[in-house]
C-alpha cells in the first residue's frame, strides 16, 4: 500500500477544513437574504429569541443598563401588557417611574449577552404620537424610535448618520419592524481600524445599506464609549442589544438575534 507524505495529508486535511467553512459562510449569507422579514417575521435559523413578551424572558435575558444615571432598581420595572393588535398575546412596555420627564439612561433594559456581529429582528408598538425610544446596537449605536420626528433624530435613523426613512413607517397604534445585519468596528494593534456597518429593513422595506456608524451620540448617560473622547473613543468590546426607556408607552415583542462573523465589511443582505 502506498501512503502520501505526512505534509501532503495535512494540506489536503487543511484545505478540506478552509473549504468547509467557505461553504459554511456562503450558506449563511444566503441564509440571511432569504430569511422572513417584517413583521412577524420567524427566527431564522441559529438565532435566539430574546424578548417574547413574556415576563420570564425579560427577567431571564435582560437587566438594567447601569449607566452614569442610572436609578431604578432590579427588578426590571418595565410591564407586561397586552398586545394591543394582536389579541391574546402580550408585549414589554417601556414606561418605569425612573424615566418620566424623557430621562434616557436612567432605566434602559440591556442584554445580559453581549455580541459583536449580529443579524437582529425586532418589533415595536409607538403607542402615543411623539412616542420615543430607542435600539441600541452594542449598547453604543442608536438606531431611533421617535414617531413625528422626519430628520436625522428621527423615526427609523442610524441616529445622527442618516436621514429617517419616514415612509416606511406603519404609524402610531400600529407593529413595526426593524431586520438589522450589524458589523462590529474592528481593532488592529488596539487601534480602531475599521468603524462599524449596518444595514437594514423597515417594516421589510430596504432603508440603509452598509452604513458607517462614525461615533456614538448622546454622550455618557447614552450607551458604551458615549463619554470617551466625545463618543468617538470606540473601545474594542462586544455590548449588549439595549432597548431605550424614556417614560413613554412604547412596547417591543418578537425580538431575535443570531451571532455572525462577518468577515468582510459589508452588511448588505
């Protein structure tokens, strides 16, 4: 029997391994292109639903953020309440006593995990007009709720990035959807070298395709890095999904993520 060099079965072995995972990756891209988007969207394959509306997930997976004006208190005070659409199924309302008076910071709910690359589907209830709150991508990059609001902090916006896509947006009263493919900022020698992108889908409709997220806004009392270096100092950590409470009936349900590696600086999908 004649056997092949040992150096020969290795490079064969490795470019068995290489060749698996490009055609791993290349599943997944499709995978994400495919998948449901827009409200009631089903988690695609490999994610995690992290907030059903039920009280035992909200406790389960999420805390409070503890910002530099944080003052609630576990447990989480956000409610449990009825879904106000959909019959017999319950969603998470934003209002805690902390917060009344537009107080951001002071009681916005966090995931204990935290992600680098994700794909993210999340649904949202504005209940009143001018209804305000916020998905935070990492705990640093906002992506606003704000119903009214037409400009660059508004409905829909990579706040202070982009205009808001306005027209996507299903109104007061009403599910909306936000289908998110996020790419961490990358770090060489720990220095930042490429800043973060997203993409997106609203209510199913493409608004922002592979945009650069330059800094975090609003300062300190905003997310992760928002008092470094005027919200500009990104640091080379994962952060949580945050969800914004600012003392306004807004309710969230149907939320799912599944962890990526994006290889390549691009979100579209």
């Amino acid at each position: 029997m004649k056997y092949l060099p040992l150096t020969t079965v290795a490079l064969l072995i490795f470019t068995t391994i290489v060749s698996s995972a490009s055609s791993s990756q290349a599943a997944d891209t499709k995978s994400l292109r495919t998948a449901d988007r827009g409200v009631g969207a089903k988690p695609t394959k490999g994610a995690e639903m992290i907030l059903d509306g039920s009280r035992k997930m909200l406790d389960e997976k999420w805390t409070y953020w503890k910002g530099p004006r944080y003052s609630s208190s576990l447990p989480i005070k956000w409610k449990v309440v009825d879904d106000p659409v959909d019959a017999g199924k319950t969603a998470i309302q934003t209002d805690d006593p902390a917060a009344r008076g537009g107080r951001y910071g002071t009681a916005d709910i966090v995931t204990k995990k935290k992600y680098r690359d994700f794909r993210l589907h999340i649904e949202f209830l504005v209940m009143k007009k001018r209804g305000n709150s916020g998905v935070y991508l990492q705990n640093r990059y906002e992506i606003q709720v704000l119903d009214g609001d037409k400009t660059k902090h508004g409905m829909g916006a990579v706040i202070n990035e982009t205009e808001s896509p306005y027209h996507a947006y299903n109104g007061v009263g009403k599910w909306n959807s936000y289908d998110i493919v996020f790419r961490a900022a990358r770090f060489k020698d720990g220095k930042l070298s490429k800043k973060a992108l997203v993409s997106m889908y609203f209510n199913g409709k493409k608004v922002h395709t592979n945009v650069t997220i330059n800094k975090v806004w609003g300062g300190a009392n905003s997310g992760l890095d928002g008092g470094n270096k005027g919200g500009s100092g990104i640091t080379d950590v994962p952060g949580g999904l945050k969800l914004q409470c600012e003392g306004h009936d807004v309710r969230y349900r149907n939320t799912w993520i599944k962890e990526l590696e994006l290889k390549k600086a691009d979100t579209d999908f």
